[in-house]
C-alpha cells in the first residue's frame, strides 16, 4: 500500500484527545467546534481510504479487465494476477479512434504483435483477417527480447494491436511500463473489421481467406 502523509495520522489523533479533555459545567465546547472536529476527523478518514490503492486484472483483453479491487490477489475471473490500476499507463480505443488518430497524427507508429505468419497472411492455423499498412510486427513473445528496436518511438504515439485484443493489451502495459509515453490498445482487434471503415481503407490490407 502506498505511504501516506503524517498529518493524515496525526489530525485524527489530536481529534480524539481533544474529544477526551474534560469540561467542567461552566466550560462546554462550543457545537461548532465540536462540528469542525467531526468533519476533520471524517475527511481524513475519506483522504486514507481515498489513497488506497485499488487493484485490476493484469491486462488480458476480457471484460473482467475492468472490475477493480482493494486489494491484492488473483483476478476471480481469469485468475491472472492483479496489479495496481496506477500502473496502467495505456488508453483502449476502437477503429473510429484509430481512423482519428491517424489523421491528426499520421507519424503514428502502428504495431502488430501477432505473429509472422498472421501479420503476412500465410497462416494456416488461424484466420489472419489483414494488417495495417507500414505497420511493425514483433510478436508479443518477442517483445521482451526485442524492445530495443522501438526505443526511438518512446515519446510519439504508439497503436498497438492484434487479432482479438487479447495480446494487445498485455503488449500496451508492457510498452507504458517501460518507457513509452503514449500508447494506444485497439480494442476488439483485426477480427472485428469484418466491414474495414471507409477512413481505414488507405491504411488497412484485408487478407483473402
């Protein structure tokens, strides 16, 4: 749990002993100061439980990616370790974001982390659907090892996606954790493009069946 400050220590404290001091008949309290401690001792108290730190599911592309917890554990749902919701340092968006984002930013860098053979569409063990032009394929189990090679393209804005946005997001945690400040998950993946936007057309390659 993260450190709190002190004075979130000591208000309650000073509260209690001003609360514990005798008064005599002829020396009551006002009620406003007895209010004033109350909404002190009451905010510090919502300040602690405030800064807690709340806990989700390691990035896995299902819905149980949004439930959230108080504390440490393993996911009910998927049984994949939480982590601290602080340290999801990436944003979901659907192929209208993707469409958006390219025409404000076209430097874009646009990353696949499906495998070879599903980026180039000569799979035969799974549908490749298609790919996005000029995209950078890496496969996510290589994507520890081989990091390095996006290193450049820390501070521009980096899209990142697969087949079924399930590697995904586990791709965009690992990049926002090591040093890239911008990255996108695109939510769903290839798979659900069975119609390609027309935004997309210029940008995207279905792969023939």
């Amino acid at each position: 749990m993260k450190s709190l400050p002190l004075f979130t220590f000591i208000l309650p404290l000073f509260v209690c002993l001003f609360a514990a001091v005798p008064f005599s008949d002829d020396v009551i309290p006002p009620a406003a100061s007895l209010d004033v401690a109350s909404a002190v001792t009451n905010s510090a108290t919502r300040f602690i439980y405030d800064t807690q730190a709340k806990y989700v599911c390691s990035p896995c592309g299902n819905d149980c990616d949004k439930d959230v917890y108080d504390k440490p554990g393993a996911c009910a749902h998927c049984g994949m370790t939480l982590i601290d919701k602080a340290t999801i340092g990436f944003t979901d968006i659907d192929f209208e974001g993707v469409c958006a984002r390219l025409k404000a930013n076209p430097k874009a860098v646009l990353l696949d982390v499906r495998s070879p053979a599903e980026f180039k569409g000569t799979s035969t063990d799974v549908e490749t659907f298609g790919h996005f032009k000029n995209a950078i394929n890496i496969n996510i189990i290589e994507l520890d090892a081989r990091v390095s090679e996006l290193s450049k393209y820390k501070d521009q804005e980096v899209i990142v996606y697969c087949s079924h946005s399930q590697r995904s997001p586990r791709a965009s945690y690992f990049l926002a954790n090591h040093g890239f400040r911008n990255v996108k998950n695109v939510a769903g993946g290839v798979s659900t493009l069975s119609k390609t936007p027309a935004c997309l057309d210029k940008y995207y390659v279905k792969h023939a069946r």
